[in-house]
C-alpha cells in the first residue's frame, strides 16, 4: 500500500512536535525561548563555522554530480545514435562542474574569515562578536550550498534536454543554450549573497 504524499510531510512534522515538546519539558510552553537561547549560546561558534563550510562545499558538489549524472547519462546514450552531438554537448558538464567550483570557492573564503578567540572564562560561553561571525558563516554556507544543489539540479535536467533535442534537430541547441545559460547563473546568485554574508565577520571587538 502505497503512502499518501501528504503522510511524507505530517509525519515528521508530528514527530518533530512531540519531541520538541518532551525536549522542552512544559507541554503548556511550545517554545521556551530561555532554553533555546542557552542551546545555541552553549554551541561553539567554530561548530557553526566549519558546518557552514561543509554545506558550502558540500551540497554544490551533490549539486554539481546531480548535474553530471542527468546530462551525462542523456549524452552519452543519444550518442550511441547520434554521435555529433558530443562535441558540441559536452559545455553542459562545463556548466554543471562550474557549479562545484562556485562551492570551493566560497568553502575557501569562509574559511579564511575563521579566527580563534577563546571563550569567557567566567561563564565559558563566546561573546556577541563571535557568536554573530559564526551564525553568518553559516547562513553563508548554507545560502551558497542550497543555491548552488538546485542550480546543479536545473543545468543538468536542461542540459539532458538539450543533448536529447539536438540529437533530434540541430537547430534546437543553441536556443536550448540559452536557457541552460539562465540557470547556470542562479548558482552565482547564491554566491554573490554568501560572500557579502561573510564581509562583516568581526569575531573579536
């Protein structure tokens, strides 16, 4: 018996309430604000710096082999038919393998903006300054690692559809191109916005 979609998503949500609810301790409070403020004041911010560089690197990557895996399998079977279509198709993986780069790069300037400070030793938490360096390298990360998984996932999905049109009709590429070209782009977007993200991290005042 097949599963309603709408189970994918009640399901864990529920599930997710009720331990939320157990986790704070007072099923009349939904959130205590008190407690989640300590679960993140209690969390180093270099936890929060190196998971926001692992999802830079890391998803773009996800999304640049999604990428490949679609536009690669399309190729490589049209041009069992058609064998033209090799030379001209294989800028599709250029733009997907670009995807993973945009990650790299922004993994490595996040990285350069991490310094150490060390935690107050009176109530061995991390100031204000470091906790916002963190959070932002992390909000950089992810904004960077998501665009670029669902840039990865559209030139791929076009640039399948490309290979397998212009096996069909030659005319049809360049127009394709074009599109492919558009959401090459959107991975740059994330970029852009991860970088300036990271510009204002200060971890000491």
């Amino acid at each position: 018996m097949a599963l309603s979609p709408v189970a994918f998503i009640w399901v864990p949500s529920t599930i997710a309430w009720v331990c939320f609810i157990i986790s704070v301790g007072d099923p009349a409070r939904f959130i205590d604000w008190s407690w989640l403020w300590l679960l993140f004041r209690a969390t180093s911010p270099y936890f929060w710096s190196a998971f926001g560089v692992a999802l830079a690197v890391g998803m773009s990557i996800l999304g640049a082999a999604w990428g490949i895996f679609a536009t690669g399998s399309s190729l490589v079977g049209g041009a069992i038919r058609v064998p033209r279509i090799t030379s001209k198709n294989l800028i599709s993986i250029i733009f997907c393998e670009a995807v993973a780069i945009y990650g790299v790069i922004v993994a490595i300037i996040l990285q350069t903006k991490i310094d150490y400070t060390a935690p107050s030793p009176e109530l061995g938490v991390y100031d204000k300054y470091a906790m916002y360096s963190g959070f932002s390298i992390f909000g950089a990360g992810v904004t960077c690692g998501f665009a670029n998984l669902v840039c990865g996932m559209c030139v791929g999905i076009v640039g399948s559809s490309c290979a397998l049109s212009d096996a069909q009709n030659s005319t049809l590429f360049v127009k394709i191109l074009v599109v492919e070209i558009f959401g090459s782009a959107l991975g740059l977007f994330g970029v852009i916005v991860g970088i300036i993200m990271s510009g204002s991290v200060k971890w000491t005042a």
